[in-house]
C-alpha cells in the first residue's frame, strides 16, 4: 500500500500468487529471505526497514556497527582503549563529554588556577 502497488501487480512482477502474497502480507506464512528480497526489489524498498531494531538481530547489527566504528579509529587510540589501565581516563572522558559548555569552563579555570 505504502508503494502504490497492487497486489495484483506485484504478484505479475514476482511470478508468486496473489494468495501467496496476502498469506506472506497476513504474516500467515514466514517470507523466505530470498523472496523478501526479490520482492523488496520490485517495491524499491530497503530490507533494513524490515528488521526489529530492538530484537536480536539489531542488537547484533548495533554492535557491528561498534565495533566498525572502533576499527576506524586511529591505531593509537584503539591500543590505549585496550588497555584496562587507562580505564579511569575513559571514563573521565565520558564524564567531562555530558558536560554543558559552562561547566567545562568552570572546570578549566579551576585548573588553570590551580597550576598558576
């Protein structure tokens, strides 16, 4: 429906029986992965629109994404990330980034007067 697309003429551009299709759109029979796709296809669609965020394969997906974006990160910073002694330094870092602009301020002030 989002499509514009009839039934009707899906089931022409697939070859799969409109009955197949309502059963697979009623969630009656699960959607082979292969024909998902084929279908999406016809329809312009992205499979990620489809898949539970929440779920396990989200999850799964979120945490590919983590460690991709790790593995981008300069050599330098993925070895001191590794290292459980820098630990404190990290979550110092964590701490200081929540932090609004003011407080920062006063933060660098506090240091800087306290090494003058």
């Amino acid at each position: 429906m989002e499509t514009g697309t009839s039934l009707k003429s899906l089931s022409q551009q697939s070859g799969i029986s409109t009955s197949r299709l309502t059963k697979y759109e009623k969630g009656e029979n699960p959607i082979p992965l292969a024909v998902l796709e084929g279908l999406l296809g016809l329809l312009n669609e992205n499979i990620e629109k489809f898949i539970d965020k929440d779920g396990p394969i989200g999850q799964w997906l979120d945490e590919g994404k983590a460690i991709q974006e790790f593995l981008e990160l300069p050599e330098e910073l993925r070895m001191f990330v590794c290292k459980p002694i820098n630990k404190p330094y990290l979550e110092l870092a964590l701490s200081l980034s929540g932090m609004s602009t003011e407080k920062l301020r006063s933060v660098a002030e506090t240091l800087l007067d306290i090494t003058l």
